[in-house]
C-alpha cells in the first residue's frame, strides 16, 4: 500500500468515525430534551401526566433519569393520593398504578430521595386512615401494598425513612 491510499483510509475511517460520534451526541441531547419535557409533563392534566411518565419509564433504566424523576414522582403520587379531585378517573388511577411501579421496583431508597419517599409514606397512613376521603380512589389492600413494598425497601436503604 502507498502512502496516497492509506492516507485515505485514514481520513476514510476517520470520517465515520465522527459521524458516529455526531450521531451518538444527538442522540443523547434528543433523549435529554425528551426527559425535560417529560418533568414538565408530570406538572398536570391526565393525558400530559401520562405522557410523561411514559417517557420517565422509557429511560428509567439511567441512574441519572432516577435521581432527577423520583422527587416528582413522589410528588405526583401525594398528590394523586390525597388531592385529586378526579376520584374515578381510570386514567389518573392508572397513572398513580405506573407511578408507584416504578418508585416501589427498586432495590432501596437513595439517600437523597429519603425525605421524598418519607413524604409518600405519610400520605399512603393518612389515606389508609379511616374516613379519608380525598384523592383517587384505590383500595386499601393496594395501598397497604404499596406501603409494605415502600418500608421493605425502606429497611434495604442506608438510612431510616420514617412516616411523622
């Protein structure tokens, strides 16, 4: 081989080589913006709350989607839980249902997101509470569910999360 065509060669595989890189970077900047918009999703309504959580569990997989997601996902199940005035919608039940899959599936509870799921578990014992009225309605078996998964994976956790 002479000098001409490994040259070309090199500059041949160089060149794919930086496509690839481009196509990798937009592609990650393209998921990125999708997760963006998937938190300003949660903020409300049924279908735009369900949109985003759609988008939350499609890259769920990513610790940094996790650690940025949960503190709304926490936030949207207290609401759902308590405050929801759409009682009977399936949609929001099934919304709360895909909400509390993802936050009750881990391993344990980081400890930046303690106060979070603290937070949670107090709003799953004043649902539980006899005569609660408010939010959606789920049944006390499933919340007495979510509850046992949520201090289970409480217990695995470095620190102590509590309900006050």
């Amino acid at each position: 081989m002479d000098a001409a065509t490994i040259v070309a060669l090199v500059v041949g595989l160089g060149g794919w080589i930086a496509a690839g890189a481009t196509t990798w970077l937009n592609y990650k900047a393209a998921t990125e913006a999708n997760f963006y918009r998937a938190l300003d999703w949660l903020s409300g309504g049924t279908q735009k709350r369900n949109l985003g959580i759609a988008a939350i569990e499609g890259s769920w997989h990513a610790r940094r989607v996790q650690r940025l997601s949960t503190p709304l996902l926490c936030s949207s199940a207290v609401y759902l839980l308590l405050r929801s005035m759409e009682a009977d919608s399936a949609s929001e039940v099934n919304n709360l249902y895909r909400i509390m899959q993802l936050l009750t599936a881990r391993a344990k509870i980081r400890p930046v997101h303690e106060f979070h799921y603290g937070l949670l578990l107090s709003a799953l014992d004043e649902k539980l509470e006899p005569g609660f009225a408010g939010g959606l309605h789920v049944s006390p078996e499933k919340l007495g569910e979510w509850r046992s998964r949520m201090v289970a994976i409480a217990g695995s956790s470095s620190g102590r999360l509590t309900a006050e």
